[in-house]
C-alpha cells in the first residue's frame, strides 16, 4: 500500500526558527523540498548558506566510533541534558585517552618488529663464538657486521681488490652471506661504499645487545616477552575503557547528532530579512498534526503542486516486507499508482509453493529462514524463506510429497493429487492460473489509468477494458471449441474485432477522448503501418505470456524428476553411504532448484506480470528523521 501524502508550507519569524524545528519539525518523518523550486518568483529569498557549527564534532565522534570499533549508524538522535559544549570536551577527552593508549601500543609493536628483524638477522651465527661489542673496541681497525646476497659474496673479491679490507664469513647458505669486515680507519668509507654496491646489509647492535650471538638472541627473546605482555595489557585496558564508556559514548552521540541535525534543516530553509519558509513532504496524518499546533502552516494535496514529483512510502505487512525489495529491484511505485507488492508476495509465495512442492523441503526452507532471521543475517532473503517455505510445506502436502517420496513410495498421503501421475493436469492448472493473473493485472492497469486519469490505460490499451474484452473472449471461444459447447460465434468475432480496431487504434482515440485536436497523426500512413506491427506484438505477448505459466508446471515435475534420481542413488548404496548421498542430495536440490525456481518466479512477476500496469518510476520517501 502507499501512504497518503500531503505537501505542507510552514513560515514565520527568522527568530523563531529553532524553536520551531526543535519542537515541530526534528522528530517528524518528513522530507524536504527546495522552496525556491516551489516558487516560480523566488526574487527576495536567500538560501541557507552558513556551515553546520557541528560539522567537527559529528566528525570527531565519528572517527572515535571507527577507532574503536562501535557501529553508530543506526543509533537515533535525542535531545539529552548535556551541552553542545560539554559533548565536545567529552568527546576530545576520550580521544586523547584511548589515542595515548594506542600510540604507546604502536611504538612498543614497532619496536618488537625490529627487535624480531634482529634476532633473524642472529639466528643464521647464533653459534658462533665471539663478542660483537668487541668491534666498538678496536682503536685503528673499524668492523662491521651484517649479511650480503650469496652472489655477492661468491664475486667479493672482484670488488675489493687490493684494498686494504678483510671480510670473514661466519655462515653462508643459498640465499646470503652472514660475516664481518674489516678495514683501517682511513680506508673505512670507502669500504663501506664498496660493500654497499654488493647490498650488504650492516646490522647495528646498541650496547644493551652486547655478548655473543646467542646471548644476543636470548636477551632479545626476554625483552620481546616483555614488550609483549606490556602490549597486551595496554591493549586490554583500552578495550575495557572502551566498554565502560560505551553507553556513555552512545548516549553522547544521540545527543549530539540531534544538535547536528537540528542545524542541518536550516539548510531547507529560504529566508528575507525577517522570516523564512520551508516546504516539504509529509504523510497525512502528520500534515495535519502539524496544522493543528500552528497557524503558520498550509497543507496542500500532492495534484495541488504543479512541476513536483511526490515521494512514494510504502506500507505493508511485515508478511509482505521481503517482497518490497523486488518491487524496488523494479522500480519504486508513483504517487498516483497501485503498489504491487501484496499482490507480488501472494503470487509469488504460491507459484514458488506449486513449483517446489515438498513437505520436507519446505520444513528446511522454513528452518533456515526463521534462524536468518532470528540472528539477523542474510538480510530480507531470511523473512523471504519463511513464507515461500510454508507454501512448499503445503503444496507438499497436497502433493503428497516429502523428501521427494510420493507416488507408491509416499510417506504422506496426497490431499490433491501428484503431479508425475497427472501431468497434463499440473500443466493446465498452471495455465488456468495464469490467464487469472494476467486478468488481475490487467485490472490493476485499469485502476491505475483511473488514478492517473489516463484513458489509454483505461479503454484502449492491450492491458485495458479492449484489451481484457479481447482476451477474454478469446479464452472463451478456445475453450467452448475444445468442450463442443454452442456459442454465439458471430457475437463473439464481433467483439474480438472491435476490441481488435480499438487497440490498435488506441493512441489517437485516447488523445480524442482526452478532446485535443491534434488526435490524429500527421503522418497517417506510417502511423498504420507501425499500429499493425505492434498489433502483431500485442497478439503474439497474449499467447507467450499465457503459455509461459507452464513453466510452474515444468518446475513442478522436474523437482519429482531429480529427487528420483537422488532416490535411486539412496537405493543403490547402504549404511553409511545411503545416509551422505541422503543428505547431500536433498541438499542439492533445495540448493538448486531452490534457488531456478526462486528466479523464475521473479521472472513472472516482472516480465508477465509487471510489464502489463506498473511503471515503477517513481520516488522513495526519505524523511529527515532518517538522516
């Protein structure tokens, strides 16, 4: 269903304007329209144009909300006893304590990273037997210690030449070369630039790392043992300040997000020198509240207010919310229209029921859905299982079907009948369905023309009064052919051809009843030709759209046809065996099928269903409350 809108005007002093966003407009769900597209002379109306004041602090507490790890997006503003003030200077204050805390934690992660980078330089020479600090000893000779690639060291030599260097290896594997140089004090930089050229890494050690390689290691170990415990204890007190401010934290964050919206209205507003004016959309019976606590506003009907889209809400049993997200996967429903979604959310549980009929796997269904739900995952696929499920569990049992079991190995007895043992009757039921579903729709096109005041739809389109006359005696005549039955023949072929002649006529008869006059078109000849061919295409839709309900059917048996096979399967393995094949292949079918016939019955309802009276194009209310 769409809620009823209204266009509400709302004026008064500049002075006054907190006042009255605070206490009439914040917690309305209305969505605003921009005044200066309303007035067709906006001369003497300026816009809003000053910064929200509290565009920092939002951000602030936005970015601390991030850091530590608290969703906020769907906490909802009040107005609290604090100040904008105070919620500033909270906000700041727990910035800077959990930010201390994490920059401490940073700078002790950072250096257990490089006391590890250490300590796997030392591993490769952890048993060899000399001290490094003795390199810092030495008076005319300097040292240094470090690895280069294994290539480098296999061509050294090359490098150094006669230079008055010595390099000792103390381990040497496939991939580098662990050692010391050494070399005088007066030819040492330039040994250093030499054995930069071969990409020998120098490893400095501080004096606190002194003692031989596996001392080193073993005093390194201690230290990030250390660092480590200090980290985890600095980590856990930030998440424990963290979760005794939660709620605190929250409650700030409602508080000011109402402060933030507040000033974000102003934005909607135009003003002169001493008042200003705002306008937006509103359901009903929020309109009228709104008149009744002011004199200053005027409410005005949505065919009122010329040059304007109104914005659509939708209504429906929460049974039927699943189904809102495919009519908004086609198209959100006008102002002025019928909203699908009930009619959707029956059709397509029942079809979905018919082409998966199954009592077992219905129950599965059911259970899947109402958990997804219950923990709040999957989105509206969770609620979408429940309903579909149960039909399944009917349909189950009208077919005497369960896990695939019926016909003489039922476990259930049918309360209908089953459909591999009658499947002409499966298949015509499908198509009497259908020829209803299509005549429905076209009502629902009829009714929509009459909102709409569009006489094409309501008289002389396919999906119209001609159009549902047409088909009608169309169906008519076919099954009085197949029955035997006497007819009035020439009543009838009079009245398919009438129907005929006014659909293909249908566009200038509507702008003749609509009394313009220029009803007929320009170019006669070509309107013709182009009427007839899409009177070939409207004729040829009724038959493909009719007989595109087998497919109900066609699913109908197919769902019997592979759980035989998953049956036979079970038959032919025992114990253990027949028990996996059992589950996996009932899981793969409620995988499979459920998911083609979950898309094909989507498929009926846009392109058989849909396509014949809803246009979709319209507008999703989306009140300020939400912001």
């Amino acid at each position: 269903m769409i809620s009823k809108m209204k266009f509400v005007s709302i004026y008064g002093k500049k002075a006054d304007i907190d006042k009255i966003i605070t206490e009439q407009l914040v917690d309305e769900e209305i969505e605003f329209e921009n005044p200066l597209t309303v007035f067709k002379n906006s001369r003497g109306f300026v816009p809003h144009t000053e910064a929200n004041p509290y565009e920092g602090v939002i951000k602030k507490f936005n970015e601390v909300f991030e850091f530590a790890g608290i969703p906020y997006d769907d906490i909802k503003r009040h107005h609290g006893d604090i100040s904008a003030k105070e919620l500033e200077t909270y906000i700041e204050s727990f910035d800077n304590q959990i930010h201390t805390l994490s920059d401490k934690i940073k700078t002790m992660q950072e250096n257990v990273k490089k006391l590890e980078s250490v300590k796997a330089s030392m591993e490769p020479i952890a048993d060899a037997d000399f001290h490094i600090e003795d390199l810092e000893k030495l008076k005319f000779i300097r040292g240094r210690f470090g690895k280069m690639p294994t290539e480098s060291y296999i061509n050294l030599n090359k490098y150094i030449g006669k230079l008055p260097v010595y390099f000792t290896l103390l381990k040497l594997d496939r991939d580098y070369a662990w050692g010391m140089y050494f070399a005088p004090k007066e030819a040492v930089k330039r040994a250093d630039h030499i054995f930069a050229t071969l990409y020998f890494e120098r490893i400095r050690l501080s004096a606190e790392n002194g003692g031989t390689p596996a001392q080193i290691i073993s005093g390194i170990n201690q230290r990030i043992q250390t660092m480590t415990e200090e980290i985890n204890a600095q980590s856990y007190k930030m998440g424990k300040i963290i979760e005794v401010q939660k709620k605190d934290l929250i409650e700030a964050y409602a508080s000011i997000k109402y402060f933030y919206d507040v000033n974000a209205i102003k934005k909607y507003a135009v003003y002169t020198k001493n008042s200003f004016y705002m306008s937006f959309w509103a359901e009903e019976e929020v309109a009228q509240r709104l008149q009744k606590a002011s004199d200053m506003v005027v409410v005005e009907d949505p065919e009122s207010v010329s040059d304007i889209k109104p914005p659509t809400k939708i209504k429906n049993l929460k049974i039927f919310s699943p189904f809102e997200e495919f009519v908004r996967m086609y198209g959100v429903p006008k102002y002025n229209e019928l909203d699908p979604t009930m009619l959707l959310g029956i059709i397509y549980t029942v079809l979905f029921g018919m082409m998966f009929g199954d009592l077992g796997h219905g129950a599965v269904l059911l259970a899947v859905g109402t958990i997804m739900t219950l923990l709040k995952k999957g989105g509206f696929l969770g609620k979408l299982l429940i309903p579909v499920g149960i039909s399944s569990m009917i349909f189950g049992c009208l077919y005497g079907t369960c896990f695939g079991y019926e016909g003489e190995a039922a476990i259930i007895k049918p309360l209908w009948f089953t459909p591999m043992e009658h499947m002409n009757r499966i298949l015509i039921y499908t198509v009497v369905i259908g020829v209803g579903i299509i005549i429905i729709c076209m009502l629902f096109n009829i009714i929509n023309g009459v909102k709409q005041r569009n006489w094409q739809k309501i008289l002389f389109s396919q999906n119209g009064i001609a159009g549902m006359l047409f088909y009608c005696l169309v169906l008519y005549l076919a099954v009085s052919i197949i029955l035997g039955s006497s007819h009035p023949t020439i009543a009838i072929v009079i009245g398919i051809a009438v129907s005929l002649v006014l659909i293909y006529l249908q566009e200038p008869l509507a702008r003749l009843a609509e009394k313009k006059k220029d009803w007929m078109p320009k170019e006669k000849g070509g309107f013709l030709v182009q009427a007839f061919f899409e009177l070939f295409e409207i004729l040829l839709s009724f038959v493909t759209n009719t007989v595109s309900f087998v497919r109900v059917g066609a699913f109908a048996l197919n769902h019997a046809g592979m759980m035989s096979v998953v049956i036979m399967f079970i038959e032919k393995t025992n114990g253990a065996a027949s028990i996996i094949v059992a589950v996996l292949g009932n899981l793969l079918v409620i995988g499979l099928e459920g998911l083609i016939v979950g898309i094909q019955v989507l498929r009926l309802g846009f392109y058989e269903m849909f396509s014949r009276f809803y246009d979709g194009d319209g507008r999703e209310f989306k009140p300020i409350s939400k912001i």
